[in-house]
C-alpha cells in the first residue's frame, strides 16, 4: 500500500513539474518590455513586469512548483526501503 501512494505521489510530482515548465514557455511571452537580465531570459517566471495573464500564469506557476516539492518529498518518505 505504501509503495502504490509513493508511486502516486511521484506521478503527481511529476506532472506539477511537466505542467510548471510548459507554463514557463507561455509566460515567457507575457513579459511587459524586454527582459532586463540574462537570468530573467533564462528563468521567465521571476520577478517583472507582466500582463495580468503573465501575473495569473506566474502565481499558478509558483503553485505547482511548491506541490511538485512537496509530492516528491512525501513520495520519498512513502517509498519502501
């Protein structure tokens, strides 16, 4: 039983994290100006001026970033040893 809820677990934080970076191609486009930094070319989702679709994108994205951790953590203390 134990070892089905940390495969479900992975799955979940899996998908959060597949579903995270296909967000980061969208909200890439959202940006309000030019990026100001390499980083932020590299890391679309921080911080910036956005349209409010860019900012609706943004908090969905800091969402799933935070349930994919949290996932794969319980997935790692579910998983037999």
């Amino acid at each position: 039983m134990r070892a089905s809820l940390a495969f479900a677990c992975f799955v979940a934080g899996t998908v959060a994290f597949s579903r995270f970076f296909y967000l980061a191609l969208l909200v890439s486009k959202e940006r309000v100006g030019p990026s100001a930094t390499r980083l932020q070319r590299w890391f679309p989702w921080l911080p910036g001026q956005f349209t409010a679709n860019g900012e609706r994108l943004r908090r969905k994205m800091n969402t799933l970033l935070i349930l994919g951790w949290m996932f794969l953590l319980v997935g790692l203390v579910l998983s037999p040893r």
